[in-house]
C-alpha cells in the first residue's frame, strides 16, 4: 500500500484505483486543460476536471449565465444571471478544489491567432461550443499546435465525442462547407445528453493526462437517450 502525501489526501480513493497511483496524480498535478465552452457540456465535465486534481484548467468562453440555460448548465445558480460564465465557473471551481489553479478567458473564439495564445502550454483541449464556425477554429488551432482534442457536442437527446489529434482534425471528419454554420439558437436540448458528452469528454481528458489512457485519433462514440441507442466508430 502506497503511502499518500498530505496534499494527495482528497485523491486517495482515486489513487487506489488499478493503473492509478500516486505517479498518475502527480501527472495529473502537473498537467494542464482547456476547455472551450462552458454551457451544458461544461457544466459537467468542469467540476469533474477540477475534482480529480488537474493542475490547471483554462474555461474560455464568451456568454452570460442565463436562467433559460438552467436546466442543464448545472454548474450555474440564479443568483450568478447576467454574470460572465467564465467567472461564475472560475468561482466554484476553486470552492471545489483551491490546490489547483483556474484561469477564465471572457473571449469570443474569432480566429485561430488568440485562441493559439491561450492554449500555449496546454496539454489538451476539450471543445465544448455549440457552432460549427467555432468548432472549426478551435480545431484549427489545435491541429496547429498538434494538440489532441476532445470534440464533445450534445443537441436533442443525443450525445457525441470523437478525438482528434496527430493527422486527424475536424477537416479531416467534415467539410466545413456541408456543415451547419453560425451558433444554434434555442435548439432543444435534453440535460442529461449534454452532461453525458461532458462526462465522457473528462474521462477521457483524465485517463490521457494521467498516463492511463492513449488518445486514439478517430475515435467516436454515441449516445441516443430517446432509444438507448449506444454507437462507436473508428475513422
């Protein structure tokens, strides 16, 4: 049985875990995420992120707290309306975990430039935005700085992630111009299915950045909650 240091107390029971350990924590202390997007995706994968002991995460985005987003930005309160999600997110993150470091981005994603700026010394990138015009960039981005990237989406009651990284981005899986572009506006969501793709997007994130897990480039995977419908793929 490993012996834990103090500040690893709080990870002990995922310490325990097989493969894990004390070294995988530690790998996870000294790593760093980005997150692109902080809505209902968000909401879920962020507070698993900061949980679990990542040394630094980076919440960019651009919006406001809005009461009708509520029902699956989860991260959010009532009181925190019109407050720039970024903060509000930063905010609890650090009432979550005060031993990691968190750093919010109120931008707007409009090219690849700023967005390049921000994830210098990142490790991996999840992108968590709901329009093909910024998932794009983020992708770009990414590619430019051969990141890996967690592309996690949810609409209707469907959830999706696929992995991109090394030869393998968002161009390569879609045509921007077959794609849908600009931001969605007020597209049905069901809660759980954004939550599940954030869910699965930090598992991923933290099984990669601990040591435990390769990312597999083309990897994708998919979830119906109207007719539990599971789907997973390999370009």
């Amino acid at each position: 049985m490993q012996e834990i240091p103090p500040e690893f107390e709080r990870y002990q029971r995922q310490i325990a875990l097989e493969n894990f350990g004390i070294k995988s924590q530690k790998k996870l202390q000294n790593s760093s995420i980005a997150i692109i997007g902080a809505g209902g995706v968000g909401s879920a994968a962020l507070p698993l992120l900061a949980g679990s002991g990542i040394g630094k995460i980076k919440i960019i985005d651009c919006d406001k707290v809005s009461l009708t987003n509520l029902h699956r930005q989860t991260i959010y309160s009532e009181s925190e309306t019109d407050k720039p999600k970024t903060d509000a997110a930063k905010e609890k993150l650090s009432k979550l975990n005060s031993s990691i470091e968190t750093e919010a981005f109120n931008v707007k994603i409009s090219g690849t430039d700023t967005l390049k700026e921000i994830l210098k010394n990142t490790d991996i990138c999840i992108d968590a935005t709901d329009s093909f015009n910024t998932r794009f960039i983020v992708s770009d981005a990414c590619k430019s700085l051969q990141m890996p990237e967690i592309y996690a989406s949810a609409q209707g009651y469907v959830s999706q992630n696929i992995l991109f990284f090394k030869n393998f981005y968002l161009r390569e899986f879609l045509e921007e111009e077959n794609s849908a572009q600009g931001k969605p506006q007020n597209l049905p969501i069901f809660p759980p299915a954004a939550h599940l793709s954030g869910i699965w997007a930090a598992a991923t994130a933290i099984k990669y950045l601990a040591g435990i897990e390769d990312i597999k480039a083309g990897f994708f995977k998919s979830y119906n909650f109207s007719d539990d419908k599971f789907t997973r793929l390999e370009f």
